[in-house]
C-alpha cells in the first residue's frame, strides 16, 4: 500500500489537460490528498500551485514521453516514482490513457504496481562536465559538412565514422531515436549501450551493442560547421573534442501497474513494430 497524501504534476505546455487535471483534483479531494505542480525549468505553464518534488509521494506526468522524460529527470535525485500518463500521444513511457488516469491512481494507492529502475546514461565531457540521459544523446552535425566521429570500447577502437553523426542509447531509449535510425532495439531485461551511426558515408560500420559495464569514449572532428549535442531531444551545452558514456544502472523510477501491457506488446499495438507484409498477407487469406 501507497499512501498517496501530494501528487506532483509535471504537464505538458500546451497539450489540453482540463478533463483529466479535474479527474485527479477530484480524486484527491475524495482520498484527502493535495495536487501541486512540480517547478521545471523554462516551464511557463501553471495548473497548480508550487510543489518541491521531496514533498510528493508520486509524480504524475500529462502529456507523452516528453513529459515522463522530463518528471523522470525531475524526480531522480529524491528517488519519486512517476507515473505517465498520455494525453493524445502515442508513446512507450506513457503506459496509461488519459481516461485512465484515476484508475491508475487507485492501483498505486492499492499497491498494485512496481517501481522500474530506469537506467540512465552518464555522459562526461572533456571539461568534466557531468549530465544524465535517460533515453539518448545524439552528437550530429551543425552545417553542411560531415561529421567525424572515432568510437571506441573500453579503450578499442571500434570504427572512424563520417556522415550526420550517431546516438548512443540506453535500453530503454532503443526505442526511440535509435529504433528509427535503423538501429538496435533492446529487449526489456536487456542491459547495454547501442551506438547507432546517422546517414554514415561508405565504410563499414553496423549498429553496436555495448556492454552493461563497458566505457564508449566518442572523439569528435567537428570540421568548420561544428557540432551540436542533443540529451533526450533537447540541446546540451556540451563542448570538447571527447565525451565519454557509461550506463548507471539505475538513475530514475517509473510506475509500472500491475495490469500494463508488456513493454514490447506496446510497440506492435502502437504500430511502431510491424509484421512483414508477407506474413500479414497470409493472415489474410481464407486458408491461412
């Protein structure tokens, strides 16, 4: 059992969210708990007042990944639970439908949910700048001309890479940017690093898959046009010439219910896995 006495809110910033937003008030006033709204940076939008995330018990994310990323990185340092819920968006982390949402609540005050580790990926720059990514960091060029990137393995070389640059993904993150460059897709209970060149010109250089424990160290000729780092989507002030990754086991906590589908079944239902066309034709058939 979860005693559920302040929610924290972490909300989209223009996404509609009145119907669900008077769902969980409703819910709160019923269970003698309180709503705030947890402050993000750059965030302008206010649906609640002012609450530190130490002071909640669980946050509540409204809107799609990009929400749950955000609550996730939000409530890490305390160790808060955040439970994502999608309002009109086809996400991975947003497990629960909008008009789910009291019921969500209802399972975690009952106890009927886990908390899952989210792994995080360390990222340290030349300058020992240190920041955490929870699903990515994507290192891409900044002009017209290519990026150069030398990649190794725990001190091997792995390959010299030209083109738009790569990402290096968590497990979790292998299904997002990673996935859609053509790249790995890490199976729950999976641990590693996938690395995954962008649009590489010529060579020989397959998606890779590193080790729970190994350590990527990415040497980067940025040319004339330079180069920009993106953590989870959204710019990083990254500088230097070298940056080194390593996965930290557990960094953040999501909700998973009781009832939530298997994390896999979620990708195929939201059409992000496809079956070969093949085979769906033959689904088709009267025969089999």
């Amino acid at each position: 059992m979860m005693p559920l006495r302040r929610l924290g809110l972490v909300v989209h910033p223009v996404r509609p969210l009145d119907g669900v937003l008077a769902e969980l008030r409703e819910w709160a006033a019923a269970h003698g708990a309180e709503v705030g709204q947890v402050p993000i940076d750059g965030q302008t939008r206010n649906v609640a007042d002012r609450v530190e995330v130490d002071e909640c018990e669980l946050l509540v994310a409204l809107g799609g990944d990009g929400t749950t990323l955000t609550a996730l990185h939000a409530g890490a340092p305390a160790a808060r639970p955040v439970l994502g819920i999608a309002c009109g968006s086809v996400g991975v982390l947003t497990s629960v439908a909008a008009d789910r949402a009291v019921a969500a609540l209802d399972s975690v005050e009952a106890g009927d949910w886990s908390a899952l580790d989210v792994p995080g990926l360390e990222i340290r720059s030349g300058d020992g700048t240190v920041e955490i990514a929870i699903n990515d960091l994507t290192v891409i060029r900044d002009g017209p001309s290519q990026l150069i990137v030398s990649v190794a393995v725990d001190d091997v070389l792995y390959a010299r890479v030209a083109g738009d640059g790569l990402v290096v993904a968590t497990p979790l993150g292998s299904s997002a940017y990673t996935m859609a460059a053509g790249g790995p897709l890490l199976a729950p209970g999976a641990s590693g690093l996938a690395v995954t060149p962008l649009a590489p010109h010529g060579g020989s250089c397959p998606p890779l898959v590193a080790g729970a424990e190994s350590r990527i160290a990415l040497t980067i000729d940025a040319g004339h046009y330079g180069s920009r780092h993106e953590i989870d989507g959204r710019r990083s002030s990254l500088a230097g010439e070298l940056i080194e990754l390593s996965l930290r086991p557990t960094y953040a906590k999501l909700v998973e219910l009781g009832s939530e589908e298997p994390r896999l079944t979620g990708l195929r239902r939201r059409g992000l896995i496809l079956d070969s066309p093949r085979v769906l034709v033959r689904d088709t058939r009267p025969d089999g």
